[in-house]
C-alpha cells in the first residue's frame, strides 16, 4: 500500500487547483476510505474534503498490477439514495 498522505499535503494540493478557489479554505480532510477490497486489481479510495459550505470527494484508484494499465477511468456517484437536506443554508 502506498504511504498515507498527510492532511498539510491536501492543503496544499486542493490550493493549487483553480477551480476550487471558489469553495474557500479547507477546514477538514478524513482519512482515505478503502472501497474495494485489497486483493483486487485495482483499489478505490475515497477522501472527504470539508469546506464551509461544500464536501468535496476525492477518488483514488490505485493499480494494483503492474501488467494492467488503467486508462480514462471516471467516477459516478449515486446519489438517489443519500439524505436529503431539510433546507439550504
């Protein structure tokens, strides 16, 4: 398994992408969540950013196999089942 990130190391690295400038200063960062199981040929963690008001999700899919290659990979989030908010703040 690869080495954890640390939470400065998110700080910086989400700083850095344009298109969160918008969201404000990160206030938390959880720990990776495995998806998969390890002995898979792939994994798939995710990390829960928490801004002010925005979460944002963070998919890392790791290649176990050094013969596969893993391409054009993308993400879909169900959200069909997931709490609906009383209101907006």
């Amino acid at each position: 398994m690869q080495e954890p990130v640390r939470a400065s190391q998110y700080v910086d690295a989400l700083r850095d992408i344009p298109e969160l400038a918008h969201v404000g200063p990160l206030f938390k960062s959880a720990e990776p969540l495995l998806l998969t199981e390890e002995e898979t040929e792939y994994n798939i963690a995710v990390v829960v950013h928490i801004f002010a008001a925005h979460v944002l999700l963070q998919f890392n899919c790791t290649n176990t196999v050094q013969e596969q290659v893993l391409e054009n990979v993308s993400v879909a989030v169900d959200l069909s089942e997931a709490v609906r908010p009383l209101f907006h703040v």
